[in-house]
C-alpha cells in the first residue's frame, strides 16, 4: 500500500471483545493510527470508546463512509464481513479480516506473520486472519515442520468462552453464579451449560459429524503451511475458561526430533515461549497466558506410540495471537 | 469365595469420595451385605454413616480387625492400600483394591467387567479395580477392538476434579467464589489455579514428562485389552468440572469401521449407551453422565488423517464407572 507517516483506519465490529482487543493493541503497539473510526451495530453506535487518550465516537457499520480510510481491521460475524468489506475494497482500503468469510478463497492470503509473512504481498485488497485455534498451532508447527517436516497433526482443543464472544464470557459468569447459589441455570449463547461442564461447539455436519470449527482448523492449518498434503485432524471442545486456549498436539514427522531438538527449534522461532521444564512442574495453563502475546509451548513429550512421534501442549491467548494481536501484525507488515 | 447368602463387607477409606459412593452402591444394587464395616483414617473414626438405612460407625483403618470380613472394597491412597491391604489377605479376605497399589501386578487381575471379567477366577485374594480415566476407555475399546483389531488408541483427557478428592472439589469451589467476589484465589490441593483455568497433573517423570496418571492409562489399557503390543498414548489434563471425565479418543484399526458400524457395535455392547447424533446436535457432556452407570459414548467420526481411523468423545461419571461401580461389578463377580 501507499507508505505514508500515519494511517486512518477503523475497526469493524469494535465493540465487541476482538475489536475493544484491537484497539487496545493499535494503542499499545504505537501503530501509526491518523484517525481512528469505529464501527459497530446499531445497538452500540452513538456510545463512545476510548484509544490512546482520544474518544473515539462509535458509528454504525451500515452507514460508514470508508472513502477515507486506509485499513479496515475486521472484527465482525462471517456474514456481515460478507456484507460490508467488499464496499470497502471498493472504496480503496485494505482489510485485515478476522471472520471466516474469505479465508478459504485462493486469492486470498491468510497469514499468520511467523509462518507465511511473505505473502502480505500477493493481497489483493484484502487478507485473511486465521481462526483462533489455528493461528497458535501453525506458530507452533513452522518451526518443527521446517526442521523435520510434520506428516501428520492431531490436535484436541480447550477452547475459553470469549472465542464466542462477549456474550458467552457473560454466560459462563452467570451460569456459575446461578450454580454457587442454587439457582436455575439458563442457557443463551450455548445449547449446554457451560459452567463446570465441557461442551461441543453444535454446528455439525451431519454427515461427517465435524464442526465448522474442526474443519476451519484442518482447512486453514494445511492453508498457512502451505501443504495441502498435510494430514490434519481436529477434536474441538469449549471449557469453563475466560480466556486462552489450550490445545493437546500430537505431531508424525518424516525425520525424527528428539524432545530437546524440538524444544531447541521451538525457543528459537519468533512468537514462541518455551514454558517445559518437568523437573521443575513447569508447563503453561490458559490463565499464564492472558495477555501474552507470544504462544507458550510445553510439555515436549515423545509419543511413543508411533515412529517419530512428539506431544505439544500448546497455549495462547485467543483474543491476542489468536485474533486481534495477528490482525494488526498483518497490518504492521502491510505498512513496513 | 466361598458362597453364602451374604457376607460381611468392608470399606476401606470410607468417607473419602470413592468410599462414599461405594457404600451408595452396595445399596442402591441390593448387594447382599451382612455386616458393613467402615474404616477410614483416625480423623474420621468415631463418626457415622448411612447404610440402607442403618448407623454404622467409622472405625481406624490402623486397629481394623478383619478377621471376620469377606470382602474388602479399597478406597484408599496406593501407599495406605500397600500398608493394609496385605494383613487383609493374610486374614482371608478378598480385596477389591481401587488403588494404583497393586494394578500392574502380574499375578493380580485389573478387572473391567465388560472387558475382561472372565479373569475374576484367576485371582489369588486381590483383583485391582482400573485408575477412573482407563475404565471409561476400555469399555468403549472393547467392542472395536474385537470387531476390527486396534493398532493405535490417542486419549486426551478432560478430567473433572473430584478424581482428586473431597479437598479438590472444595478447592474448585472456594476458587470460583474468591473469583466472584474478586477475592484472593488460594490453593491448596493443587499447584495452579484449577478454577476457570486447565491444569495437568504435576507427577511428572522428570525424563519422558509423562504424568503417573498417563502412564498409568497407557499400561492398564494394554494389560486390560490383554494386548501388550498395542500403542496406547495420553494426555491428562484437569478441567474446573465437579464431576465425569471427558476423553477424545482417536484410533486407529487393522481392518476399516464405519462410522456406522462403529455406533452399531457400540450400541451392542455391554456397559456403553451411544449418545450420538449430529443431525439433532446430541453428543454426551460430563454433566449428562453425572450419576449415570453406562459409559457415554458420541461424536464418532472419521479421522481423515489416517487409514481406518475413527475419532470418539467418550464420557462417564468417574466415581461410578471409574470407580465405586466398577468395583461393585467386580465384587458381584465375586459372589456370582
């Protein structure tokens, strides 16, 4: 895009819990940020947020005027992403785009800055941010796939509530309140009660039996890694956490990586923390990685039931790596 | 054992969680008990218990005479099972040991009824009742394993925290409310925070940085399939759930199941109930299995990753089938 000092740029979907995380991070990393536009429902456009000691006036998506703006940062649903950023690429600006809506399209990168950041170039007005569970796998898989060359990767989730969203992080609160007091539990956001409980995310195919969220994982993981000959598979299950998830790995490669090889490759790659030391009960849990950026990898094990078989346990932060923090990487390396 | 009309019962660690629900078992199944003894560490002793409706009181473990005992169901630590279990066999007893003591004995049988309950007549006076996360396992493994051989099983495990104990369900208790209340969040039982957070069990080999509880689900599934060549690999992981385990399971078979025909044999088969329809979006959670004897099984799919393999959500209360009940249907073995 067009080098310039500052940047205008807005948020899509600002106030809900990916977009106030954009904002926030936009702040916190000194993005270049000319005027910053919110952009929301209906429902919250008139109130008014706060970036980096500005108030910031929510409009609302449907009438905004992107004439103006350079990056648009979507944080919407799939289906009003579908609606609005193709007005917006019409208008001129660059999307970084959160939903689902454009991920799988050939044209369009889907980038996750450590693993394939050299495609930022190839955009074609617009690119795609992974899904949460993916973005901190494929961080943690490049360097060992690099190294050894990953044949296959089986991956279980533990999903926290504010991947749904607002509402879901509401939910889990009031359920666990009605709990601990003996009263009925209502159930909104989640067909199942989510407090003290581990549910699935309901949206089968009922053929195949696997969720939009298993078939995002095992499309856009083999996407980013630029294998389509990957053998991915994928187990997602949402936990009573806030915030972070965690994801139990087990990987096949074609050469083999003893645990300290891969911890080694691990440490050295960008966006990595190691956390795994056994003889010292070190491993990360979702609450260590609130508001972390980096994707914390632990528990290096050796699965011993295959040939050249590693356990990971993976852990990030969703709202960061796994949304907004990746989102606005995509845009700093739009602007480098 | 001898046969009788009925015999003298005893429960070792009977206020602990396990020792409770065995003595609901006995009597909720019409076990024919004679006389109940409860014996239990010295804090507990003097204090009384319901038995189908009789007081019976809580003696010392340490001064326990078992002289007149038929049976002794084990709900003790592995450390007070080696300590008093040895004196009860000495004294005639048959010990049904619920502990890690003595599992992977040679010349003591680790029962799942479903699974292996024709070894019962092997034993010389001490049948070992499986840790909680291989009991569910196996009676789902069983019917597949006949039908189509299994070569690989992967377990993730979403495990509640009473598998802990009395004090960990009171931890995850007093967390959620220091939570709620924006009070200090202390712990005790655990070494991380267990509310609203993902944990695993700390005992890890300082080498391999498998925990005791993965090794334990590796080695008794193999013994209890009665297959030591089988490869068997776990991840435990501690969830803020009250009660029932959760498993993702993949396996992988000599000969190739339909998703189909996985869900026929599993409906046939003893000890299972198949909870599994994407199309009505019905799959088990641990809260629906709460109190329940079968093992849940849903979500069966296709693992795309592999050649014949299948994914499974498997989910039971640990306190029944992973424990109390199970060696209750152990004892009923006994007396059969």
């Amino acid at each position: 895009m067009n080098k310039k000092e500052f940047y205008n740029v807005a948020v899509a979907g600002a106030t809900g819990v990916v977009g106030q995380e954009m904002i926030e991070i936009l702040a916190e990393r000194g993005f270049p940020v000319d005027t910053l536009y919110a952009f929301a429902s209906e429902r919250s456009a008139g109130t008014s947020l706060s970036f980096a000691g500005r108030d910031i006036l929510v409009e609302k998506l449907e009438d905004a005027d992107f004439s103006n703006i350079d990056i648009v940062l979507g944080a919407t649903s799939a289906a009003l992403s579908r609606a609005y950023m193709p007005k917006a690429m019409k208008a001129g600006c660059i999307i970084v785009d959160n939903s689902s809506a454009f991920r799988m399209e050939e044209a369009v990168p889907l980038i996750v800055p450590e693993v394939n950041g050299h495609l930022i170039s190839s955009h074609k007005g617009l690119i795609a941010n992974p899904n949460c569970s993916t973005a901190q796998l494929v961080v943690a898989l490049k360097p060992l796939h690099d190294a050894a060359r990953l044949k296959r990767v089986m991956v279980t989730t533990f999903q926290s509530v504010s991947g749904t969203g607002k509402e879901a992080i509401e939910e889990l609160l009031d359920q666990t309140k009605a709990i601990l007091s003996f009263q009925e539990v209502k159930t909104r956001v989640y067909p199942q009660q989510i407090a003290f409980n581990c549910i699935v995310n309901w949206d089968c195919d009922p053929v195949s039996g696997d969720t939009e969220e298993e078939v995002k994982i095992i499309e856009e993981t083999k996407k980013i890694l630029g294998d389509p000959a990957l053998k991915v598979s994928a187990t997602t299950v949402r936990v009573p956490v806030f915030r972070s998830h965690g994801e139990s790995v087990s990987i096949e490669t074609e050469s083999k990586l003893s645990i300290n090889e891969a911890r080694a490759l691990l440490s050295d790659a960008p966006g990595i923390t190691v956390f795994d030391d056994p003889s010292r009960k070190i491993y990360p849990t979702p609450l260590d990685t609130v508001g972390q950026d980096n994707v914390y990898v632990g528990r290096v094990r050796e699965d011993r039931s295959t040939e050249n078989g590693l356990h990971l346990w993976v852990v990030a932060d969703n709202l960061r790596k796994g949304a907004a923090l990746n989102a606005i990487q995509i845009a700093e390396l739009l602007i480098a």
